[in-house]
C-alpha cells in the first residue's frame, strides 16, 4: 500500500454548515478526520493540519511553507494530498507545481459543499484524491488538481462557477484524466517545465485587468509605489487602450517587468495589431508575453521569477513557456 500524507490548510473541505442559519462555518475539529478510516482502504494516510484558513485568506507566504511541509516530508512518503478552499485552490496548486521538485504525486483537492450539507463533494473528492495520490500514473505528472471526478493540471485549471461541483475546468485542454467507480484513466501527458526553487517571497506583484474607457491613471498610481511587478489582463488578443501607453513606458523604463495574459478565459496573447495599445506595439515596448496563463497564476510565476532575476530578457524567456 502507498503511504500518502494528508495535509489540511482550511476551506469549505474543512467546515460545516449549521442547519438552523444555513451559515457554513470553521470548526475546531476537522470533519473529514473521521473519515481518516475510510481513506486506509486506498492507501496508508497520515494527516496533518498545517492552517484552518478560509482560502482567501491564504497568501504566497503560506503557500511557501506549504511547499516547505511538503519538501521536508518528500522522503517519508509516496504522495501527498492537500485539501484546500476552492477560491485561490488552482494559484496555490500552480504555486507548488513551479516550486516542487518531485516525481511523486501531489493532489489538491476542495470542495464546494461542506461535510454535512447535502450532496457534498468533501469526502467524495478526498478518496478520489487519494486515488489518484496512489496511482503509478500520478508519478511525473507535475502538482493535479482533482475534483468531481476529473483530473487536471495546475497550470490550465481554473474555478469557474461560483457554486456549481463542477465548477473546476480546464478551459484550454480540458482535464488529463477522469475518475470512476473503479478506474482511473490518464490521457495526456505533461510536458517538463521550468522549476523556481524559492525559499523566500519578498517581492511585490501586482494584477490588474483591462476595460472599455481605461484610461493611464491607475497606472501612473502604481508607478509612484515601489512594486516589483506587473500583470495586466489585456483585451482579447493581447491589447489595452492607448491612453495606459505612456505610464507603461515609464514602468518599464524604470525596469519595472509588466506581464500580459488576455482576460479571455481562452487563447494565447500574440503581437497581432500594430495600431497604439495593440499586441506588436506593447511587444516592441518590451512588455511580456505569456503562453496561457490566466492573470493570477501570471502574477504566481511572476513572484517566483523574481526571486531569481529582474533581468527582463530572461523573464522574457521564463514566459514563454507555460
Ligand atoms: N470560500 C471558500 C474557500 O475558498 C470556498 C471553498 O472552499 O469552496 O475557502
């Protein structure tokens, strides 16, 4: 039997609902800890609760000491098993995928229902995660998202419906993989990408997102705080309103790296139009092209590239492949 650590950091997987206000609520305890005997079926589980936090609270900072648990246990056991809160899941998956060097599989997993609603997905997500945490298939596969019994990567998985169980998609690829009653099939295979060993976060991204009339005064804003970075979600293709131009020109005269994802939930940026504020012309200023990237997971890799360079030929690079 493969021995997989279970770590708990919070999120609706951990909480209750109280069946008098309908209120859903952290608890002391962790429901699923009663459970721990059902999941021996699959695997020999060991769990730890390394937070109990709502995963908007969840910050970069934990997600590093999460990969840092992770790291000090590689050698003790075959795969992990994370349970998470659904809202910032895919960054802190896409954060460990960048940051872990492993061939073991690393499963995260949330749930939209808490344990004792109606329909909950808990339990059901966690043995499915176990599953696929014990699987020879899960080996190599990088850090996978499982929920409602699909199986993706953390680089392409996205939340998608606020409320729906089947709210985590893939929207470029669709999943790698899916999850019966009594099988697990893999159909994909992930190609190697670039690791960012981090044992510090100290730098300052930060996201914002392209619309209709935008025009240069947030960014001018910005320029006049000391951050580190820059993700912008531009229209379509990879294009922002002119009137931002001469503030980004700026930025990155100040060697501030500007990063550009499309706010379109598919598709690649490309330097398609040469008119102002289109692809060819931000490319030819020097902003940064991603490769697919939804903005927080631009903003993830952009925090952990700067932990090794501001040089921005090289962050050029590190974005060209996702
Ligand atoms: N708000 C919750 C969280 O992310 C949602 C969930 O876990 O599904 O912690």
């Amino acid at each position: 039997m493969k021995k997989i650590l279970l770590i708990h950091t919070g999120g609706t997987i951990s909480m209750l609902e109280n069946k008098e206000t309908g209120e859903v609520y952290t608890t002391n305890k962790h429901p699923l800890s009663e459970a721990t005997y059902i999941l021996q079926e699959f695997a020999d589980v060991e769990e730890k609760i390394i937070f109990s936090l709502p995963s908007p609270h969840i910050t970069p900072d934990h997600m590093l000491e999460l990969g840092k648990l992770i790291n000090s246990e590689m050698d003790n056991y075959d795969g992990f098993v994370v349970t998470h809160g659904t809202d910032t899941l895919e960054e802190t998956a896409y954060f460990l995928d960048l940051m872990l060097v492993t061939k073991k599989p690393v499963i995260i997993t949330g749930a939209m229902r808490s344990s004792n609603e109606i329909g909950s997905d808990a339990l059901y997500n966690l043995i499915s995660s176990i599953r696929v945490a014990s699987d020879e298939r899960a080996i190599e596969q990088g850090v996978l998202v499982v929920m409602n019994d699909e199986i993706h990567t953390a680089a392409n998985v996205t939340k998608t419906s606020t409320s729906n169980v089947a709210t985590f998609k893939s929207p470029q690829y669709g999943p790698i993989g899916i999850i019966t009653k009594d099988s697990l099939l893999f159909h994909h295979q992930i190609l190697k990408r670039k690791k960012y060993v981090v044992s510090s976060i100290t730098k300052k991204v930060l996201l914002l997102r392209a619309f209709a009339g935008m025009d240069g005064e947030i960014f001018e804003a910005i320029n006049e705080r000391s951050i580190d970075g820059l993700v912008v979600e531009g229209f379509g293709q990879g294009n922002l309103p002119k009137d931002v131009i001469p503030p980004l020109k700026k930025m990155i005269a100040n060697n501030i790296p500007i990063v550009l994802v499309s706010r379109c939930f598919q598709g690649i940026v490309q330097p398609t139009y040469s008119y102002d504020g289109g692809g060819k012309h931000l490319k030819d200023m020097g902003i940064i092209f991603t490769n697919g990237l939804t903005g927080p997971k631009a903003r993830i890799k952009l925090l952990l590239a700067l932990e090794q360079t501001n040089d921005l030929q090289k962050l050029h690079m590190m974005f060209q492949i996702d």
